[in-house]
C-alpha cells in the first residue's frame, strides 16, 4: 500500500510539474503586483541565478519553452525528492539508533 501510494503520488507530481505547470498563469505573482502598484518595479534587479541551468523557470540550451518548462519541473521533483527522501533517510537512521 504505501509503495503505491509513493508511486501515485509520484506520477501525479511529475504530471503536475511536467505537463499542467505550462498552463499556469501568466499573471504576476502578488509580490510583483504590489510593487507595480507602489511604484518601485523599477527598482526590480535580477538575482545571482538568472544565468545558472534552470533560472527562469526553464532548462538552459533547450529552445522549446514548454519542453524546457516541463522538464525544469520534472528535474525539481526528483531534486526534491532526492534531498527530502535523504533527509528523511538519514533522521530516521539517527531516531533508530537512539
């Protein structure tokens, strides 16, 4: 039961991640709406980021955006499952040989 759940719960965050994330809106998120609305957009500077592999919300070298998109989201559900599972690993180990 639980590795089904695991494997349910899986396929439907890289269905999410992968294939439904491109049909997110386009609208700015609440923090830029404020400071377009304050008058300090300007001000906007881009991050130290902007230029790594998947800044952007997209893969760096694959020219199709909704490719590049999906993919960025599918490798941040195995990068979050990577680091959350190790963690989870290694404080389980530790709580086991209290």
């Amino acid at each position: 039961m639980t590795k089904r759940f695991f494997f349910v719960f899986l396929l439907v965050a890289v269905i999410i991640a992968g294939f439904v994330s491109f049909y997110a809106s386009a609208s700015p998120d609440g923090l830029t709406k404020v400071a377009e609305d304050k008058g300090f957009a300007s001000q906007e500077k881009d991050h130290q980021l902007k230029d790594s592999p998947f800044g952007d919300y997209g893969v760096k070298g694959v020219d199709n955006e909704r490719l590049s998109g999906g993919l960025a989201g599918v490798i941040g559900v195995g990068l979050t499952l990577a680091v959350g599972g190790g963690l989870f690993w290694v404080v389980r180990r530790r709580s086991s040989a209290d």
